[in-house]
C-alpha cells in the first residue's frame, strides 16, 4: 500500500519534483554528493528575451520557489539582491543556465557569493529527455530540470572562474578586434563582387584587400572606368605615390591597363545605382578601420601591463596580434589549467575519439568556444613559419598524405603541450632546448629541420 501510495505521489507531482525525490534517493547512497549542503541556494533559469523562468532548491534540494522575472535590469538587481539577503549570512547562491547566455554571465558575474554554471544546452537536453521521453517541455519545468541537474552533478561541473578586470577587459578586447575583421572581410567580399558587375578593372589595378585605405581612396575618388579615364596620368602617378606606391614598373602595368582597358557598359543609369552602392560599402569599411585602429591601440596599452605578456610575445609568429590572444586564452590564474589535457579538450584542440567494439572514429571536436578554438588555430599557422621544428613538423605530415589544416590541428595540440609547461614552470621558451629534445628522442621529424 506504501509502495502504491509512494508510486501515485510520484505520478501526481511535476516532473521535476519527482525526479527530486528520486535524486535525492540515489544521492543518498552516493557519498561524493552529500545529501545536504548548508547555506546554499540552488537557482536553475530558463531565459527567453523579455523574461527569466526560475526554480529555487536548497541545499537539500527541497523546492523553495519557482517563477517569473523580468529581464529589465531594473527588475533583476532586486530579485537577486533578495536571494542573496535570504537566509545566513554565508549563503551561498549557485546559478545555472544553458548557454551562451553572455548577458546573464556579465550581470551574475558583478556579484560576490554567486557561482555561476554556464551548462551545455546538449547535456541539459539529454538530462531531460532521460525522465521526458516523449521531449514534452516548457520553459518552467526546463528551470526545474536545470536547478535539479546542477543540484546533483555540481561536483562534477566546471563553476564560471571570474577573472580579473584587466583580463576580462583583454578578452573582450581581442574578440572585438576579431569581430571587426571578420566584419571587414564580408564588407570586402561584397565590395569585390560589386566591382566585377560594372568595373572589374579596379580589381587589377588594386590590392586584393580593398580595405586598405590607399585602395578606399582611390575608389571614392574615381568609383567607375568613366570617371578614371578622364583622370590624368600625372594626377594617378601623384595620388599612387601620396599613398607610398611609388614602383615605376608597377604605375607602368596600371597606365598600360588603363590604356587598353574597355567598360563593361557605358550606360549611365546602369551605372549610376553601383556607384552609389560602392561609395557606401568603402565609407563603411573606413569606419570599421577607424574602430579597428582605435581597439589595437588599446590592445597594445593594455597587454604589456600583464606579467605573462613577454611570455607569450616571444613566441615564434606570435607579434601583436596573437601574443594578446593568446595571453587573454590562458589568463592569469595557473590552477585553472592544471594540465594542457584540460585545455586542448576545452578549446577543441584534442579530438574526440568514439569506439564500440572493434569500430574505432577519431574525429574533430566541434563544441568548443570557437575563438579560443581559432586563436590557437591561426597562431599554430603562423606559427611554422617562424619555427624550424613547427615547419620540419608541417613537412613530415605533409609528406604522409594529410591535409594542411589537419595538420595545423595537429601542431596547434603539440603547441599547448609546450606553452602549458613553459607556462607553469615560468620559462620563456627556447627553441633550441625543444630541438635538442626531439634530437635526443630521435624525433622523426629532426629529418625535416634541413629544408
């Protein structure tokens, strides 16, 4: 009768708190998560644009509350402030919701005593499905599920470690400068396959990185074949030398193309729309290269204030744009890398291996920050062109048959090995000490430092 009665409570009640009950069974007979945990709130949160569903446990993952918050800055201050004051004065408050979620993570973050839990949305999704075949939800029981999976498995997640201002500033700051580029380079594919459609001698008679101001000036100042024909040579040799292009040959190949260069159509209405659309698209690829310039330099302040800079500024092809990156990777606080493992998993440098009996895949890791993930792969690309074992590593394996990119994986993963060492030990890498390693392991690649 007990069993029957435990059975309908259990089919009665919300998912979530059913699971509670059973969790809190299970837990019991597992001593690494102890039953009850003092002073501690259990917050999971659902977020939606215009509004937050949340679940409260304690610490014995009994259900306090759930609800409703606005996203209004002016509404989440008090509701957080209320959980915090809630309870001893060492309460600790543990928020956990699916990312990205970079708004929430900047807002949880300002406050002490809260411990954020940025949770994989696939591993939420699986938790859930485990007790909801069916996939039946809705954003209150997903908060439910969330607090619950964080209540049970804290232990085994990784908590948000809030760096320091300045290195959150860097971090910020490098991502920016990335988004810029990339935003440059769409602005610049698009401003190509316009020229091609009416003026596709500018493409020869300009560099390929229409971005640069030398080639912005020269398109505001004569955006169509028509209105550079009616230019003077003097005029062009003077504008190509104000800019530092001042090679006699290379104004020859210009004037010699103008020369023989014949319009595309001469119609003007037809004409006229792809200037107009031009003149906007290299205004704003002017602006975009002020922001860049005015990030860079802040870059460039901020990076040498950090003790590990010169660490990673004197690595092979790491200038000034990867040492920052790199710096702003790695960060400041050494325990959060205990081993370079830890980090080529995290950025998604190491590949995932799958086997089941005598089937065995290894392939590439696809959830990972991306940036950190593209700041090891770039630099790792830069990177054999500076080093002589980087580059005798790069010509081994293309000397078996794969891919170059494949490769740069490959040295991006030996690359961690040895900066998180250097790192921890607080030794600037020496080149030669590394290659006098591989000497004395009889490396095979030690046959490729010649070429």
């Amino acid at each position: 009768m007990a069993l029957a009665q435990r059975l309908l409570r259990g089919w009665q009640e919300p998912p979530d708190i059913a699971v509670a009950r059973l969790g809190s069974r299970r837990q019991h007979k597992n001593n690494s998560y102890p039953m009850n945990i003092p002073n501690t709130l259990f917050i999971g949160i659902d977020r939606s644009d215009k509004q937050l569903d949340f679940t409260v446990l304690d610490g014995a993952g009994g259900l306090i509350e759930r609800g409703k918050v606005s996203t209004d800055p002016a509404a989440l201050h008090p509701w957080i402030e209320g959980w915090r004051n809630r309870g001893a004065a060492n309460t600790r408050v543990v928020i956990a919701f699916e990312q990205p979620a970079p708004n929430l993570v900047v807002f949880f973050g300002q406050f002490e005593g809260i411990v954020i839990y940025p949770l994989n949305p696939a591993a939420v999704r699986s938790y859930c499905r485990s007790f909801a075949v069916s996939n039946a939800h809705s954003d209150r029981t997903d908060a439910g599920m969330i607090a619950r999976y964080t209540f049970h498995y804290h232990g085994e997640l990784r908590a948000l470690e809030q760096a320091s201002g300045p290195m959150r500033h860097l971090r910020s700051l490098v991502e920016h400068r990335r988004t810029l580029i990339d935003e440059r380079t769409v602005l610049t594919n698009r401003l190509q396959a316009l020229l091609k459609l009416y003026f596709p001698q500018a493409l020869k008679l300009l560099s390929e990185d229409l971005w640069r101001p030398m080639d912005c000036d020269f398109l505001l100042r004569w955006p169509s074949l028509q209105a550079l024909r009616k230019a003077r040579p003097s005029t062009l040799d003077a504008f190509w030398a104000a800019h530092g292009s001042r090679s006699e040959k290379r104004l020859r190949e210009r004037l010699d193309l103008l020369a023989g260069a014949r319009a595309l159509t001469e119609d003007a209405d037809t004409i006229a729309p792809f200037v107009l659309r031009v003149e906007s698209l290299v205004r704003q690829l002017q602006v975009l290269a002020h922001s860049l310039e005015v990030v860079e330099r802040r870059i460039e302040e901020l990076a040498p204030t950090f003790v590990d800079y010169a660490f990673f500024r004197a690595l092979p092809g790491a200038g000034r744009a990867f040492a920052p990156r790199l710096l702003a990777a790695y960060g400041e606080d050494r325990s959060r890398w205990t081993s370079a493992s830890a980090l080529q998993c995290y950025c998604g440098i190491a590949p995932i291996t799958r086997q089941s009996g005598n089937t065995r895949c290894v392939i590439r890791r696809l959830h990972c920050p991306n940036f950190l993930r593209q700041s090891f792969h770039e630099w790792s690309a830069e990177s054999w062109k500076h080093s002589r074992w980087a580059r005798a590593f790069v010509r081994y394996h293309q000397s078996h048959g794969k891919s170059f990119h494949t490769i740069i994986r490959m040295l991006a993963y030996k690359w961690i090995k040895i900066l998180t060492r250097a790192w921890h030990d607080r030794e600037l890498y020496d080149e030669e000490r590394y290659l006098q390693c591989l000497s004395r392991r009889g490396s095979p690649i030690c046959e490729y430092l010649g070429e």
